[in-house]
C-alpha cells in the first residue's frame, strides 16, 4: 500500500514492521457535539483502519480524547459546571455518536488528563535541551531553536513571522513560539509541576500520547487538514526535537468539508451537527458520501448531496436483493467468474494506492453493471450471486451494503419514507398540488406527517397504531 505524505509531498510505501500499523488520528476536543464537518476524519480513517485489517495487517488505532482546554473550560462556566462533568458527557456524546456513523471504536482512547505525567517528562526535556523556556509559571517552546519549523505545512520561518498575528506576550521571546504548559488561573484545573500549578497546552498532548503508546515514531498520524498548521506542525517540532526521529513516518490530512462553498466551523455558525444529519438520512448514505469522493480534496456539503448518494445505496441494495434471490446453482460456463476476478484486483489496486475509495467504488459499480449485461446476454443466476457476493465481501471495510433484504414490516417503511422524500422533492420545485395530494393520502392511510427546520418526520396515528400494533416512525 502506497500513502501521499504531507511531509514529504510523495507516495510512501506503508510497510509496518511485523505487519503491524501504528496509527494516531487525533480526536476531539469534549466541549460540544461534533459537526458533520468534525466526521469527515473520523470516518475516512475508519474506513482506512478497517480496510487494512480486512487485507491482513493487525492496526492499533489510537484515537485521543481531549478533555481539558479553554472550550471546555468556557462551557463549564457557561453551564455551571465542572470543566470534569462537561467533559465527561460529551465524550459520551461522542461516542454514541461515532456509532450512530458505522465508526469502530478505537484500540486505545486515551484522555489527555490521564497523561498529564507524561506531558510534565516530555516539557522538561525540551526545557534541558534548550528548545524551551520557562516564563513565570508558562513553558514555551522556542520555535528560532529548531531551524526545520515549517517543513510539515511547507512554511518557513520568514513566512511565518511576517504573517504572525499573535501580541508577544510579557517575556515570550516570539510570537511563533507555543505553550507547552500553562500556569493555573483561578478555578481552572490545575495539576503540580516544576513550573508551578498548570496544565498542559493542546499542542503537547498528542506528542506524549503517541510516543508512550505507540512508540518515538507512528506508521500513520492523521486528521483533517486544518490541522497541519499549526497542530501538527507542533507536534512535529516537539517529538524531533527531542528524539530526532519523526513523530511520524506517513502524514495523512483529509480535505475540509464546506458549505454553500464556506469553510464549515461552529464559530462561524454555519454547521449541522452529525447526529442530526445521520438521524435524518441514516449511516450508509453519509458513508457512501464521503467515500465516493477524494478525502483529501475539500467536499461541499448539502442534503441533496446524501440524498444522492442514499439513493446510490438503495440501487446497490436492489441488485444484491435481487441476485440474492435468484437459485442457488453454480455458475455457467460461460461465466462472469474470471471478469470478478480481475474487478477485485483492480478494486484492491485503487485502494492500495492513496485509498482511493471513489474509484473502488466506482469499480463496485462496475461490477453491478458487468453482472446486468451478463444477465441480459446469458442468464446464469450463479454469476449473478457470486457478484452480489463479490460486492458485500469488498465493501465490509468501508461499512457499506451489509443490511439484509428486509422483511414487509422494513420495506413498509422504506416506501414510506420514498412517498416522503417525493413529497419534500414535489415542494422545492413548487409543485404544492402534487405534494398535498401524496400527504393526503398518506393521511387517510393512517400516515401524519410533520415538517419542521430538519426535514419531514411521518408517524402512525393513534387509530393507525391501534390496527397495526406499532408505534414506528422515521425521518426523511
């Protein structure tokens, strides 16, 4: 498998030593729900985690948690609070809603509290090799003592410091340099150091979790590409300051996720956050969006785009439903086997350079559309199902087409939900005839529904759950 760095701008060949990958994906900071912007990451090397293991290579995949920080510390007084009882819920948060999106919990997940030990250890080398100081209870790393700054976003140090925004504070030397340790303010945590009461800065944390955990240097450190600079960047200047060795050999940075062509953040207000978005179209189309596209290139977001890719999913679903149900004999002679073999290599050849998943899934498309034409030229109901095989087998590690057909309580509902989206369709184009008559008869069959700022949610009426017994209802 073959990977394009970011440090070294190349395709660098994976191979771990013992078959084994070292990957750190850096997780989230606990003070609110994630965006469906925040997921992109999550889920893109998830699938990547998942696809590796499924070829063989055994993956400790640390995800951090970051538990202290001024957000956290801010929401804290917002609510009334402990910065520790925030915290502690929305990592919670977070991981329901990590399962809400298909998403394998991690190896290890560890939160930066728990390593604040560490974080002190790894301070205090850079303080003795020179490459930090210590300002009235603050540690700063001294970005002029380490002359290779900037290699990881491509900056250098000219660059930077005349593009510096940040006020030199009383006895920083620069205003490049970063906090490694920040001395306590009252009723913020605090835990003892050399330097006095504190508590770590952001940058630091990953750092010492990577290397106690992991080792001086990962296979895989990942995230979304806003965090190249100054993020990694730090992290990068720490670890070879103190090893000389890279905190990472491969560097993956997923493209940001907009909207309405705006880069998407909760300080600007203009997010959904993930929960809601899978609540209203479900895992697989918010899957199927993201990997039918280049992870590192920035992707605009937009209900019509999962509304797309859910109905790309519910086509791969009507042919594996449909193959499924053919007889259960073996393939012609004439048939579609050695073409599903050479597929399946050129599926494994896309993901294994870069993990282009928009071409394997391109070529699982391929495969559905090589097994129509055999079905019109030949028949062969065995080709068929092997196919339909093919495409669950390929498509496990990406979390994509592994729901049985359902029974006619589930395709009830699915109906339901197409009679819905109609509807929602008829409204934006104006055609308000159209779509009060499909509400209408949803009504008299028993089917109310309520629009509101999300999208519509149908439910059964009470003489309608009386009959059936079932108290159902969904978004679409």
């Amino acid at each position: 498998m073959r990977l394009q760095s970011t440090l070294s701008g190349t395709m660098e060949e994976l191979n771990p030593t013992d078959g084994t990958v070292r990957m750190y994906v850096c997780g989230p900071t606990v003070y609110d729900r994630f965006h469906i912007g925040n997921a992109r990451p999550f889920l893109v090397f998830d699938a990547l985690r998942r696809y590796m293991e499924s070829r063989g290579l055994t993956v400790i995949y640390v995800q951090n948690i970051t538990d202290v920080e001024d957000k956290i510390i801010a929401r804290a007084a917002e609510e009334g609070k402990t910065p520790a009882e925030v915290a502690a819920y929305y990592t919670e948060k977070y991981y329901q809603d990590c399962a809400a999106l298909g998403i394998k919990p991690p190896t290890h997940s560890p939160r930066a509290t728990e390593y604040i030990p560490q974080m002190i250890e790894l301070t205090q080398k850079l303080v003795d090799k020179g490459h930090a100081y210590v300002v009235d209870g603050d540690v700063y790393f001294s970005v002029a003592s380490f002359p290779e700054y900037g290699r990881l976003s491509g900056r250098d140090l000219e660059e930077l410091e005349a593009g510096a925004r940040i006020a030199i504070s009383e006895g920083k030397q620069d205003p490049l340099d970063f906090a490694l340790w920040k001395a306590s303010k009252p009723g913020e945590p605090s835990w003892p150091s050399p330097w006095g009461d504190g508590r770590p800065g952001w940058h630091t944390e990953c750092v010492a979790m990577v290397q106690d955990i992991l080792g001086e240097t990962a296979d895989i450190h990942a995230g979304g590409y806003d965090l190249v600079f100054p993020h990694h960047e730090n992290e990068l200047a720490q670890a070879r300051a103190i090893t000389g060795k890279p905190l990472a050999r491969i560097w993956l940075h997923n493209g940001l996720l907009t909207i309405n062509g705006q880069r998407m953040g909760k300080s600007l207000g203009n997010f959904e956050y993930a929960h809601a978005v899978a609540e209203r179209h479900g895992t697989e189309p918010i899957r199927y969006f993201y990997l039918s596209r280049d992870w590192r290139k920035p992707l605009d977001f937009s209900h019509e785009g999962v509304q797309e890719a859910a109905r790309a999913v519910q086509r791969v679903y009507s042919f594996l439903w449909e193959a499924e149900g053919l007889p259960d004999e073996p393939p012609s002679s004439d048939s579609l086997l050695p073409k599903l073999d050479e597929l399946e290599s050129k599926y494994h050849a896309a993901l294994e350079e870069d993990f282009n998943t928009a071409g394997g899934l391109g070529i699982l498309q391929e495969i559905i559309g090589q097994a129509h034409r055999h079905r019109s030229a030949v028949g062969d109901p065995g080709s068929l199902r092997a196919a339909a095989a093919l495409v669950r087998r390929l498509a496990e590690p990406l979390g994509l087409f592994q729901s049985a057909r359902p029974g006619a309580e589930g395709l009830a509902e699915q109906l339901i939900d197409l009679l819905v989206e109609l509807r929602s369709q008829l409204r934006s184009e104006r055609l308000f005839p159209l779509a009060d008559h499909v509400r209408d008869r949803l009504a008299e069959l028993g089917i109310e529904l309520r629009d509101g700022p999300h999208g519509t949610v149908w439910s059964l009426s009470q003489e309608a759950e009386d009959t059936t017994g079932s108290t159902q209802s969904g978004p679409a």
